[in-house]
C-alpha cells in the first residue's frame, strides 16, 4: 500500500458506481414512499433533463413512470462516466494500472457539467429525504431499539443463543453482543425487541 497513489482502476469504478446505484435506488425509494414529490423534483436539473428525454408531462407518477424515470436517470449518468473515463486515460496515454494510479486525480469521474448537476441531486435528496421528519422519525426508533437490546444482552448475555454465549470467554461479550445484534434484519430486531420487553409476547 502506497498512500502517494490514487486508487486502481477498479476501485475507482467501484466507488462511483456505489454512489451512482446509492443515489438512484434512494431517489426511487424516496419518490415510492411519498417523501419526494414530483413537484418539489421541479428544482432539479437532472430531472428536467430526464422528463424532456422521456418526453413526460405528467403530474403524478405512475410506477411505470418511475421504473423509467430511474433507468434513464442510471444510463444517463453510467454513459457520462464511461465516455469521460475513457477520455481521461486516452488524455493521460496510461498505459499500465500504475499509470492511473500515479495520475494525480482520479481517472474515473463524471464529466465537469454532470458532476454538478449529480452534487445537487445528492444535496436534493439529504435535503429532502435524508433529514426529512419521518425519516429522522424512525432513525431516532431504530436507535432507540438497538440500544435497548445491547444494553439487555450486556445485563444478562443468557439470553442470547447458546452458539453465542459459548463465544463470550474467548471474544468477549460486547464483541459477541454486537455481532449478534448486527446479524438481524430489521423485522427481526424488532421481534427481538418485543420478544424481550413486551409482556404480551411470548419470550
């Protein structure tokens, strides 16, 4: 590991594409659930772009609607990021991964006018969606329930499975209590929840 050199070509893609696929499934999330309307996407750029591609002059989306509004928006932003990727090693002559890796940007980005039109669909959507009320809401409950359990298991760690309290001595039990808890699903840790502090539910 070398801290002078920029991620590989791989890793590179690997991160836009992980921010691209983050943004598209939390606006199609986001749009689904009611917390953004198509009113207030009015303000965004790409979205503009978006319904004039696809020629939409709705009021209300449809989810067919939606389906192609996000696969638009995907290929879109994929295409802009193929064309100026390749353009940006064609313009720097690499040769080799060490030659991406010695440049002293990264190689793989989108171009200069979408990168800015995709920073304000990120600032959108944290505006609109991230610290939206109901948002907050259930991210201020899912705390509370994780925190609730950890401190149960902590108090009494028979509580967990068997497999589970044989790994204390050796690993410890805030370790293995974290671990435990990290492995549900969200439907699970909320059985677990009422499992543990409703009176009506059976144990």
């Amino acid at each position: 590991y070398d801290p002078k050199l920029r991620g590989s070509l791989e890793a590179q893609i690997s991160n836009v594409a992980d921010e691209l696929a983050y943004n598209a499934h939390d606006l199609d999330d986001g749009i689904q659930s009611g917390l953004i309307t198509v009113q207030q996407l009015e303000e965004v750029t790409l979205w503009q772009i978006l319904r004039e591609r696809l020629g939409w002059e709705g009021c209300t989306l449809q989810e067919l609607d939606r389906h192609r509004f996000i696969r638009e928006l995907v290929g879109m932003l994929v295409g802009d990021v193929i064309d100026t990727t390749l353009a940006n090693l064609d313009r720097i002559n690499a040769l080799t991964p060490l030659d991406v890796q010695k440049h002293d940007k990264n190689v793989v980005e989108y171009s200069s006018e979408l990168g800015e039109r995709n920073k304000q669909l990120k600032q959108f959507l944290y505006h609109n969606m991230y610290y939206h009320w109901r948002v907050t809401r259930m991210k201020h409950r899912a705390e509370h329930f994780v925190e609730n359990l950890f401190e149960s298991y902590i108090a009494e760690p028979r509580q967990l499975p068997n497999d589970y309290q044989d790994q204390i001595e050796n690993r410890g039990k805030y370790r293995v209590v974290a671990d435990y808890i990290a492995g549900m699903t969200d439907r699970g840790a909320m059985q677990e929840y009422r499992r543990l502090f409703d009176p009506m539910t059976r144990p």
